[in-house]
C-alpha cells in the first residue's frame, strides 16, 4: 500500500524541514516563533540566511561546523521558511532583535554571528545593537549597513547592480512575479547572482518552492521596502546614525570577487566601522553566493577562523 499524497498544508512543512544530520525545531523570541535546525555541540554559531534563500541555505556550514566540535544553527527569518510570517516587524532593528532573541532562547550566553547578504546585513545590526550577545561576527556578500547606504546612494554602478530593490518598492508586483510560474524568478536571480559554480537545479528548484509558500514572497520584500523608504524618514536617519557606533568584536568578512549583486568596492572598507580584529577575504572565481558554490573553501575558511584565537594575525 503506498503513501497517500501530501495534503497542500504538509507541503510548506515538508520543503522547509528535510532529513538531514540536524534536528528541527522552534524556539520563541522577540514577539514571534522561529524554525531553526541545528546539529553538533560546542560553542554556538547562529547561522542567518539572505534573499531569496532560507535556512537551507547553510546545510554545508551546518555539518562542517558540527563537525569542528561546535552548536551549530541555522534559524528561518520572520516570515520565511517555517518561522512565523507576522504582519509587521521588517525593520531591520526589529529583526536583528529577532536574532539576538534567539540566541537567548536557545540558552547560550553569546554566538558567533554568520550572515549572508540580507542575513549579513542584519548581523553587522545585531552586533552593534547588542554586542554582549555577539563573540564574534562574519558577513558574507554584504557591506557594513552604512557602507551599503552610501553606495546605494553615491555610486550609480552599485546602485544598478541592486535594481532589485528598487523594484521591490512597487506595491504588490514583487510579490507576483517571485511566485509565478512556480517561483522561476527565484531561479534565475540565484542563477545570475552566482558565478560559475551556481547551485544545481535540485538546490534552486528547493528555493523556489520555500519561495512559493503562502505570504513568503510578501515578507521577503519588506525588508528591503523598510531599507528604501526609510531612507529620508527619520526612523532610518535615526537607525543609519545608531550604526555608526563602532563594533568592537573580531570579524571576518567574506566577498566572492564575480558577486554582480554586491560590489566589492561597496562592501571593501567596512572595516572603518570595526574596533576590533578584522579581516577581509576574496574569493575568486565566486559569486554572490560563495558559501554554496564553494562550500569546502568557504566552511574551511570559516572554520580555521573561528578556532583561531588571535584572529588578527
């Protein structure tokens, strides 16, 4: 007798938590309930993922981490892959709150801090907003948010690389089009967005359909509405002036040198924001999204550095 077919409510839950060496669950912070996956023991890492991905995204780093002798977690954004889809909260303070929450949730006095592209923005955040909960940082395709603000507004050729997120800003087209044809857009964004090396069609076709699950698309968007329109406001006035306070933990931050998305003369020089050990890698040959396309090096990397107890050398 063979398995009846999954009812469209277990589908959601079925893409954002395979099998895998890791366990899922969900922990409670900041107001909402977030899915995480973790595996291994040790001192904890806090995995946060970008657009238009999801935990899933960190499977490689997941295990090499364990393996390495640490706790391992992946965590789901609000409103993505399984955690709580809320109807506001995008901001990115409220966010890296979020995050910081988690990390209280999930007992640990502090975490090193991973973060990729929207995930890498909201951990610079998270670490000025509450740097007692972060021993240390690494960011990946983002630049400190100050830097991503001036180059969004001063260099033309950064600003049409993220054309993205001014198309973002339309009411409601966003959300249709990154759903359409069965989230084929977010296809081809992850397709442009890497170098040669891009993920495989399984990988893609996984993110598109985590993409596709009601309300995802919406909440994926807001954040980067918030980041536009706030601009001008003085709620980003206020946010972009908190950031300017120095951070004062050890970073790493991590650049593939083909990333069309981010420019590396945008994210290059974030380290003027960072009173600590800080050190800056490039790798060539990758594109927006190293950790997948060369997850070996990239987990090597990140590995050797968070064992490393002087890392400024």
């Amino acid at each position: 007798m063979t398995d009846p077919a999954p009812t469209p409510s277990a589908q959601p839950a079925s893409v954002v938590r395979p099998d895998g060496p890791w366990t899922h669950r969900d922990v409670a912070a900041n107001g909402a309930r977030f899915h995480i996956a973790e595996a291994g023991d040790g001192p904890l890492v806090l995995l946060v993922h970008g657009f238009p991905q999801f935990w899933w995204t960190w499977r490689e780093q997941l295990t090499a981490l364990a393996d390495a002798g640490f706790r391992a977690v992946a965590v789901d954004l609000r409103g993505v892959g399984g955690s709580d889809r809320t109807p506001r909260g995008y901001d990115p303070a409220n966010l890296a709150l979020d995050i910081t929450g988690v990390i209280r949730s999930l007992g640990e006095p502090d975490a090193a801090l991973v973060g990729h592209d929207l995930g890498g923005y909201l951990a610079w955040t998270a670490a000025v907003m509450r740097p007692g909960l972060v021993r240390r940082l690494v960011v990946s395709s983002m630049p400190h948010p100050r830097r991503w603000r001036s180059a969004m507004l001063a260099d033309y050729r950064q600003s049409a690389a993220s054309s993205h997120i001014w198309g973002f800003q339309r009411p409601w087209i966003p959300e249709r089009r990154l759903t359409a044809d069965d989230g084929a857009l977010v296809g081809e964004l992850i397709r442009q967005w890497s170098g040669p090396n891009a993920p495989d069609d399984k990988a893609i076709e996984t993110y598109q359909r985590a993409m596709c699950i009601p309300s995802t698309a919406h909440c994926s968007v807001e954040p980067y509405r918030w980041l536009v329109r706030s601009l001008a406001r003085p709620d980003g006035v206020q946010f972009y002036r908190r950031m300017k306070r120095p951070l004062r933990v050890p970073t790493l931050h991590l650049h593939g040198s083909l990333d069309p998305v981010t420019r590396t003369r945008s994210a290059a020089g974030s380290g003027e924001y960072v009173e600590a050990p800080y050190r800056w890698r490039l790798f060539d040959g990758l594109g927006h999204f190293p950790h997948e396309e060369d997850p070996v090096a990239f987990s090597s990397e990140l590995v050797n550095w968070l064992k490393d107890p002087e890392p400024d050398r």
